[in-house]
C-alpha cells in the first residue's frame, strides 16, 4: 500500500499517520481542528494493566454510586450503544483477551518510553501517580482488587481514608505531546487538511473541503464520530483545566487521582492539568467548576485558570477497544477512560491491518462488522 487517508487527529489518528509514515506510506491527516484537538484535554496518564470493562454488575454498581454522587451523569446514549451493552452484559473477558489487552498496555508504554528517550519534547515521564480515597469502602474495595496486581502500595494522607501509590504509571503533557507529534508528521511529509472529512465510503473514498480523496486504504480515528458509520460507540464528556500555580504550593512529586470524586491533577513545568466530569452524552459537558477549583487549592494552592477545554471519552458496548476492517476501511477508536494510554497499541494494529499485516482480532473488531459508508457530519 502506498497511499492512506487517515480521519482523525486525536491521540489515536496521530499515531496512526505517524505509523504509516515511518512505514513509507504517503498519509494524508483530515482534522477538523487543530492537532490533538479531540484529546488534549485529558490529564495524560499512561495507565498500565487496567481497561474499564464496562459491561458488568461491578462496573454499573460502580457507576451508579458515581451517579448518586453526582460525578456520574446520564444525559443520552446512542441506542445502538446500548442495545449491544445490554445484549453482552454480564460477559467476562477471556485469559486470551485479559492477555491481549496486558499485550497493548505493554506496547503502548514502550513507545512512550521510547520517544520519550529519543527527546525530551514528548514530555513524557513516569513519576508514578498516587490515589487518594475519601471512604474507607472504596479504599477497602481497591486494596482487595489489587491482590493480584504488583507495583503498588498502601499510603497514608491526611484527610483520606487512605491512599495508594501505583509505581509504574507515567504521564505525558498532552498539549507539548500532541505539538510535538505535529512536528513529527511535518517532518514525516505527511499533508494535512484541516476540514471536516463529509463522507467515507467502504472503498476507502474520503469527501473533503469539496473535493474527493481515492486513497488504498482510510483509518477512520474520529472518535464519536464513528458511530455514523455503524460502530456503536456512545459519548462520555469530560473537562480538562490547566491552572497556573506560579508562587502556589510546592509541586506534588506525583500526580494524583481523587476516586470518588473522578479527579484528576497532573503538575508540569508551565502548569497544573484537572480533569474531572464523566457525562453520558452528546452535548458539551458541564461539570460544576467552582466548587472543583475550590477543592483542587488543598493540592495546588491559589492558582490561575489559564484555560479550559472539554472533549469525549469514545465508549465501545464492552468499554474496550474497537479496531477492525471492512474492505478498504479500518476504524480505530474505544480508548474510553484511556485513550491515551492505548492509542499507540490500537493505532498500531489498525495500520498493521491497514498494511494487510494479519485479520481482524475476534474481540477488537467484533463492533465493526455492520461497518457502512456514510456521512461524518
Ligand atoms: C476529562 C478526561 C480526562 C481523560 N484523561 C485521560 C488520561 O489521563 N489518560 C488516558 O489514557 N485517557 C484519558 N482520557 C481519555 C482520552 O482522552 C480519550 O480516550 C481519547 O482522547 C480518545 O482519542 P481518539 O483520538 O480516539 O478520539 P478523539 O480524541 O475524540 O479524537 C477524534 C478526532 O477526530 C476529529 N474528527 C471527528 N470527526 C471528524 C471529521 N468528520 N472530520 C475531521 N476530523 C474529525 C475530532 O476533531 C477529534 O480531534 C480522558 C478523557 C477525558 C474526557
């Protein structure tokens, strides 16, 4: 294959263009915004060994009491999304798929490790992240699901029922990442276009800015967005801050998340990122600001808004990844809570398929088989 369209410049279209690059391909890169635009705004932790399987009793419990708290909210769902999460509640993942997904975790932190030593400009580093517990139920229930997990132990913080510190989590600063990787693509030759892809059609046919692209193969990374093309993925809205906390408290060594409240804080050299909201829907999420901003000046002090920007969690039925191909179209997309985390392993599988390197993966593709031509807009 000599030529691909890639849709998408989120986390996950950007690894996909830079794979294809570097495997000699002529990429062209369709991003509405700017790059990065879908996904900058999340906290940017690079989260081993875990994957929110969403469809069970012990997430919906989880999910409820989040509801009740107010942290979780429920404003719509594609019904597509939710017939299949009905239709394979209760499922449990196979030793094959629990060492799958170990597998993609593994390889999504060796590239980060990688460019991360190839130059500092990725931002990224591994500090580790401490979790913080406002009830001792919550806490007592982490401690009994980490029995088999290695890499953490158990803390003390004022104020908390407990804590915990996980080792071997890393983070990166998305912004800086997503400039960087800009860069690389620059330098890479691949074209971008700034527009909003219309259609895409199982040829691989992209209509864009007016005209029409015939590349031999499309990735369609365009997180929510592919839904229109009959992956059922629903929309979970959440908020990015970044805050300037010059003169502030001295800087956490790691960052934290706060359970209960789906908090996260990250510090970096020029500012602090929160990110918090969990919101079932299509709209813009509106998470209750203030009331965060006042909660977040025990860890960072006074501090400054810089900015703000909200995006979406791209949620599967299972809450795991979706990367499958239909003639000449791959889709890639399902990182849900971590998207970041995942995005060099589903980007590279989708161009290793893209590349006609091996079949759909039964558990990654099971959400692609209705895939269809339509409009993204
Ligand atoms: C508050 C919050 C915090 C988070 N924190 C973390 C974290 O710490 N660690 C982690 O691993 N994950 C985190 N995530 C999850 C992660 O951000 C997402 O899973 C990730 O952004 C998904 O990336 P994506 O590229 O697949 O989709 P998106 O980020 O949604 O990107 C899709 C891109 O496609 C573009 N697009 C869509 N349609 C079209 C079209 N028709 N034409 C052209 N362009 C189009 C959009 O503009 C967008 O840029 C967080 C999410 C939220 C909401």
């Amino acid at each position: 294959m000599s030529q691909a369209v890639v849709v998408g410049g989120g986390i996950t279209g950007l690894f996909c263009a830079y794979y294809l690059a570097r495997e000699g391909v002529s990429v062209t890169l369709i991003e509405e915004g700017e790059l990065g635009e879908g996904s900058v705004h999340a906290a940017g932790l690079i989260e081993p060994t875990t994957f929110y399987q969403i469809n069970n009793s012990k997430y919906l419990r989880d999910a409820l009491s989040f509801a009740r708290r107010g942290v979780l909210r429920f404003k719509s769902v594609n019904p597509r999304w939710l017939l299949s999460y009905i239709r394979h509640f209760g499922e449990t993942l196979s030793p094959e798929d629990t060492e799958l997904l170990g597998n993609m975790s593994e390889y999504s932190i060796a590239e980060y490790r990688r460019l991360g030593e190839e130059d500092s400009a990725w931002c990224y580093t591994q500090p580790g992240l401490l979790e913080l517990y406002e009830e001792k139920r919550s806490f007592e229930a982490e401690l009994d699901s980490l029995r088999a997990r290695k890499g953490w132990r158990r803390v003390e913080r004022d104020g908390y029922a407990g804590g915990v510190i996980f080792e071997d989590v890393g983070v990166v600063n998305t912004e800086r990442f997503a400039q960087r990787m800009a860069k690389e693509l620059v330098d890479s030759r691949v074209r971008v276009i700034h527009a909003k892809a219309e259609r895409v059609n199982l040829d691989g046919e992209v209509e864009v800015a007016g005209g029409t692209l015939r590349p031999e193969r499309t990735i369609v990374a365009a997180g929510i967005a592919c839904r229109r093309l009959g992956v059922p993925i629903t929309a979970v809205g959440g908020v990015g801050f970044r805050l300037s906390v010059e003169g502030g408290r001295r800087r956490e060594e790691r960052p934290i998340i706060v359970y209960e409240r789906s908090l996260a804080l990250a510090w970096f050299d020029e500012w602090v990122k929160i990110t918090l909201g969990l919101e079932f829907g299509f709209s813009p999420p509106k998470p209750k600001t203030d009331s965060v901003l006042r909660y977040t000046q025990r860890f960072v002090g006074q501090a400054r808004l810089i900015d703000s920007k909200w995006g979406f969690r791209p949620c599967s039925p299972d809450g795991l990844p979706v990367v499958g191909a239909k003639d000449a179209v791959v889709v890639a997309t399902g990182g849900f809570r971590l998207g970041w985390s995942f995005a060099p392993a589903i980007a590279r599988r989708a161009v290793d398929l893209a590349l006609g390197r091996g079949n759909n993966h039964p558990r990654l593709s099971r959400y692609t088989r209705k895939l269809h031509s339509g409009t993204l807009t």
